[in-house]
C-alpha cells in the first residue's frame, strides 16, 4: 500500500505540472507502479541495443550520414581500438559519422556512436579522435543516457499505462519506441547532465591512453574549442555549448586530475592522411 500511495504522490505532482489526471482509479495507480518500476529498473542488454537503435536513428533521421566511405572506415578502426579498453565485452560498438558542420558527438545506448563532420574537421590528430570517441565511449559505459532517459520516463510511463490501463509494464515495442524518443531528446534538446559530461572526459581519457594514446592533444582540442566559442555564440557550435559544460572548465579538471598526459601515440600526420 505505501508503495502505490507513494506513486499516486508522484503523479499527483505531475498534474501540478500541466498534466490532465482528473478520474484516476486507485486500482490503474497500483497497475502503473509496474510501469514506473520499469523505468527505473536496469535495462537488459537486448533492451539497450534496442534503445540505441531507435535513439541512433532519431539522430542520423535528423542530420544524415556523410558518405564517405573511407573516411567512415578510418572512424571506425580508431573507435574500435579505443572500445576495447572500455570493459564492456557484450556491447557491439558501432561508429559512423553525420553529414553537419555542427561541432559535436553523440553516445547513443547499446554503443551507437555517432561524430559530426563538423567535429572530425575540428580535429588536428589521431589522439584526439581517438578521446572524442572514447569521450562517447564513456558515456555507454557509465550508463549516463539510459539514467537520463529513465529520469524522463519515470511519469510518462506511468501515466501511458493509467490512460491504457494494461498491465505489467512489459516493455514493449511502442513503450521502447516512446522511451528512445526521450533519449533522443535528451541529446538533442539539452544533453546530459553536467557532471555525467565531467566523468565521461575522465573515463575517455583513461580510455584512450589506456589505447595507446596520448592525452595531452585532448586538452589542446578542449582549448581551441574554448577559444571558438569565447568568438562565436552560434552557429557551429551552438549545439554543444548548449549541451556541455564549458570547453575551458573540463581542459581545468582534466589537467587538476592529472589525466592529460602527454605519453603516447599522437599520430597527426595518419590523421591529415585518412581523416581529410
């Protein structure tokens, strides 16, 4: 009983909200509980693969693949070599590149990696490719977009289940679709929280230096973004100063936490070569 008051309170501050919740039962509150407890539970590895799916295709249906095939080839064989250090054996990582001049990368769940052409120009050398990417690869690995998207479906999930009044909170097909659209509008609309962004440059490079590579030539990416935006308000790279904290305070947390380390391969002249 505490447990189905307790959901009731939750979506009775939700209709404070703007939500519609006149005539509720009480027995469609308890049958909602299932759906709320699935929004918070840990998704199984098929779910997540599924998710990414739908979250992947939202975003590649939003900007397009660019189609450069060795250019993706080239992506793909830096991605795979940072994704083995990640520890996360039963993902299938998977990278491709979107046709946009926007300055960003999105970590899709299920490990859907996707970099903008904008950000791959933006880049100077292999290493810091190889950051970007293990950057991405982080966020999978720290479940950061599936905690975001179990935060936006807490009450909507249950809400869909009081307006349907079917049981179980199964996950199926149209709820996967409706919880990928929220993970698409996590990376799109606002990005992830602050300090997911923090653990995800810090995860990215034990990531990549455990891969070979030095990290010194992340801070340097970081700070000619810094200096980008300190110039520009929009356009490029508006998106993710919108999404992410600034450039300049995660080079300074890198460099406190004594990540940015200048051992290892850079490799610039492979990237001016297979990147360009």
């Amino acid at each position: 009983m505490r447990r189905v008051l307790a959901v009731a309170a939750c979506l009775l501050l939700a209709g404070c909200a703007g939500m519609e919740l006149g005539g509720v039962k009480l027995e469609s509150v308890a049958t909602a509980a299932g759906a709320v407890a699935s929004s918070r539970k840990d998704f199984t590895p098929e779910e997540e693969r599924a998710l990414g799916r739908v979250v992947a295709a939202r975003v590649v249906g939003n900007y397009g693949y660019w189609k450069n095939e060795a250019q993706t080839r080239y992506l793909n064989l830096v991605g795979q070599t940072v994704a083995r250090q990640v520890g996360r054996p039963g993902v299938i990582w998977r990278f491709a590149i979107l046709d946009t001049d926007t300055v960003n990368a999105f970590s899709c769940p299920g490990g859907y990696v996707l970099v903008t052409r904008g950000l791959l120009e933006a880049c100077r050398s292999e290493a810091e490719l190889a950051a970007v990417l293990a950057h991405e690869c982080g966020h999978v690995a720290g479940e950061h977009v599936l905690r975001e998207i179990r935060r936006a479906n807490l009450v909507s999930a249950g809400l869909k289940i009081v307006a349907t009044e079917a049981g179980g909170g199964e996950m199926t097909a149209d709820l996967m679709q409706r919880i990928g659209e929220k993970g698409f509008d996590v990376l799109i609309s606002r990005g992830m929280d602050r300090k997911d962004e923090v653990d995800a440059d810090a995860r990215g490079c034990r990531i990549a230096s455990a891969a070979g590579y030095a990290t010194t030539p992340y801070g340097e990416f970081l700070g000619r973004l810094a200096a980008r935006m300190s110039k520009e308000s929009g356009g490029a790279l508006a998106s993710l100063a919108r999404t992410h904290p600034p450039a300049s305070e995660r080079r300074q947390k890198l460099q406190d936490a004594g990540l940015l380390l200048p051992d290892g391969q850079v490799l610039a002249d492979r990237f001016a070569k297979r990147a360009r």
